[in-house]
C-alpha cells in the first residue's frame, strides 16, 4: 500500500458517502415535489370545494373561489358549459393534470352542479419549491459542510499514520535509516498508538541491525582466524610432500591437502555471504567444466569402499563470471551428499550449456524432506554419520546471491537429481 493509501481512501469513502446522501436526498425532493404538486394540492382543492358547497348550502348566492392561486367556476345542473373555459369542457368529475395548460384542476360534482377549481401549475412549483427543493437543498448544504469537517477531522488523525508509512516507505531494505523515528525527532503531532508504533520500530531496527552487524563481525573474524591454522596445515603438507615417503602416506597427504584447499573454499565462500549483497566480490571468467572435474576427482575419495561408480559427462563447457571458489562450493557440496547418501550404483555429473546435474541412485527424499531440504541443519537421514545438515542451506544462500537457481528432484529409494541453472 502506497503511503497516501489510507487517506486515499478514507477520502474514497466521504466522496462515496456524499455522492450516496445527494443521490438519495434529490431523489426525496423529487417525490416531495410529486407529493406536493398532487397529493397536497388534491387535498387543498377538495378542502375549497367542500367549503365552497358549504356557504353555498347557506346562500346561492356565493360566488366561485376567485383568488391570486386560485380560479373556481361552477357550472349548474342543467345548464351549459359554454362559459368554462374550453381547456375544461370535456373534463369528468375527479382531479386533472393538464401539463399543456400548466394547471391542476379539481372537478366536484355535487346536485347543485359541477365546480371547477383550477390551481396554477406556477403556483405549486413555486409552493414545491418553498416546501419541498429548497429545505433539500439547505439540507445538502449542511451534509456537505459536515461531511467536509469530518473527513477534515478524519485526515488530521490519520495524519501520523500516513507520515509513518511514509517514513517507512523510504527505507532502504539493505541499510534502513530509521533515525527518523528517534523519539527526538517525531512531529509534534504524532502522538499516542504512532508514537508508540514509531518508538517500537526505532527500538527493532536497532536490535536488528546490532543483530546482523554480530552476525556478519563473528562470520568474518571466524572466516579470518580459521585461515591461520589452514595456512599452516598446507605448509607442513607441502614439506612432507617434498620427502620421500610411502605411497600410503603419500595418499594421505594429498587428501589432507585437497580438504585444506576445500576449506579454503569455503571460508570464501562464507566471507562472499557476510558482505552485503551491494559489495561485490572479485570475479574472474572459468570454465565450470574444470571445476566439476576438479571436485569429481576429490568426491571419488569418498566412495573408496563403496560398489559406488562416479562419472562425468561433458555435454558443453559452458563459461561463468563468477568467484570460482562459489561454483567449488556449491557442486563439492552437491558431490558430498550425492556420495553420503548412496550406498551402491552410479553417480553422474552432467555439464550442460546452461546447467550442472548431479544424479545419484540413493536413498533419495520424500515430499516432506524436499520441502525441508534447504533449511539449516536439516537431515534427511539423522542416523548418516557424516553431515551437518549445512551443505544445501550454503548451496541455496550462494546460487540466490548469484543468480543462479538450484533444484532437488527426488524419488524414495530411487535417488536424487540436483540441478544448477545459470539462466
């Protein structure tokens, strides 16, 4: 929601709310004036016709009503009604509308005769108007002014809130600066629940950010000072290496070698995931080829004893500008749980242009365990005695802060496909 979305729509909902009362309140003035131009004026004329028969009971004398609003003419029985106007000759007895004429005329029949009221048209728009369109229109007046004092007072208290979301709006997700939620540094009008609100998310993005800053310092230092001791180890590997000695000794050097540079790799790696995403790391062009036959050739050292065949397939070398030590990482950790979890048949490596699959025949994985794959220190099998349940999550952290898309394809008992996509 963009930061004027609750004011948008608290204004939404007052032009809503106006539109509706207008809406209803003129369709009111419409039938006020329908029931005023009829009913009201039916009424009245019939009052004037009994009156008039009354006093003419009293004295056939009295002439018809003849006033400024109101014309009467009566017609005795028996006699012509060439002296009506010719407009009401052919009325019957009843009320009538003529709209041509602009009138409303009422005709009572009575023994004496027929009388004919006629009521200007003007005249009950002109009581319509006083009694019906005008109180309406002062009505609306009023609503308006009201509505508009609401929503003035609606917007004055959302006022902190949309300041907030504003505020929040503009953080930067990598580095938010929320200094302006400093206690110090709020508008005088933020008060109650967005003061409170905008203190509490002061206080977490401190804990948060202290929090990240730990992680990233003891991710770093660990990274720095777990160099020392590799160092060391590759040095006295080295200078065994430059003696004569058994091949079995000999083998054994070369694998404490090959799991020193593996480390290596991954302290790397683990530095590439304290840096923020902003800071790149150095990349050089490789062919993923190299690497993958590279880390085969250390993987075979963990099937010695196992009726476990490791082969790889180049289908293309595909080229990556990318820290090589990241793709070491990612497949030597594809290769280790490919070996940890296949007792007998085949692992396959297969390169191609836009991917690197490592196919294995294992103990492969349920529905659940591929939904729970990635996460940390999650195993699949808690009774395999190598593992740490850490190799996918750092495969799934590195290939995200790449671009690079990694998929697990398994069946129970059948085995496990992993897929690397570079585009």
């Amino acid at each position: 929601m963009s930061p004027q979305g609750l004011s948008r729509k608290i204004r939404i909902a007052f032009i809503l709310q106006v539109v509706m009362v207008s809406l209803a309140i003129v369709l009111g003035a419409y039938l006020v004036s329908a029931v005023i131009k009829q009913s009201l004026v039916s009424a009245v004329l019939h009052q004037e016709a009994d009156h008039f028969w009354n006093l003419y009971g009293a004295s056939e004398a009295q002439p018809p009503p003849n006033t400024y609003t109101l014309r009467g003419y009566l017609v005795l029985t028996g006699r012509s009604n060439l002296l009506l106007p010719e407009n009401l000759r052919g009325l019957k007895p009843g009320f009538h509308e003529l709209k041509q004429d602009n009138m409303l005329v009422l005709v009572d029949e009575k023994p004496p005769g027929r009388l004919y009221l006629v009521f200007l048209r003007s005249q009950a728009e002109r009581l319509a108007f006083w009694f019906g369109t005008l109180p309406i229109m002062l009505t609306l007046v009023a609503i308006y002014f009201v509505s508009w004092l609401t929503y003035r007072a609606s917007k004055r208290l959302i006022s902190p809130v949309s300041w907030l979301a504003r505020q929040v709006t503009l953080w930067d997700p990598q580095r938010p600066d929320v200094s302006a939620l400093a206690p110090e540094r709020l508008p005088a009008d933020v008060q109650g629940e967005a003061r409170q609100l905008a203190s509490a998310l002061h206080g977490l993005e401190q804990r948060v950010a202290a929090h990240v800053a730990r992680e990233r310092n003891f991710t770093r230092d660990a990274s720095h000072e777990l160099r020392t001791p590799l160092t060391v180890i590759r040095v006295a590997s080295d200078m065994a290496m430059a003696e004569e000695v058994s091949p079995r000794v000999s083998r054994s050097l070369q694998r404490i070698q090959r799991a020193g540079r593996d480390m290596e790799a991954v302290i790397d790696a683990f530095l590439i995931l304290a840096r923020e995403a902003r800071v790149a790391p150095q990349s050089e062009d490789f062919e993923v080829a190299n690497v993958v036959l590279d880390e085969a050739e250390n993987a075979r050292a963990l099937l010695i004893g196992k009726p476990v065949d490791l082969e790889v397939v180049l289908h293309a070398r595909p080229r990556l500008h990318a820290p090589p030590r990241v793709m070491h990482v990612v497949v030597s950790n594809l290769l280790r749980n490919a070996c940890s979890y296949t007792d007998r048949g085949r692992i396959d490596v297969i390169v191609e242009t836009d991917r690197v699959l490592v196919r294995d025949t294992g103990i492969g994985m349920g529905e659940e365990s591929l939904r729970r794959a990635f996460e940390p220190f999650y195993r699949a099998d808690e009774s395999r005695p190598h593992g740490t349940g850490l190799g996918l999550s750092i495969v799934s952290r590195l290939c995200e802060r790449f671009g690079w898309k990694v998929e697990l394809d398994s069946v129970p008992d059948a085995g496990t496909t992993a897929t690397i996509r570079f585009a």
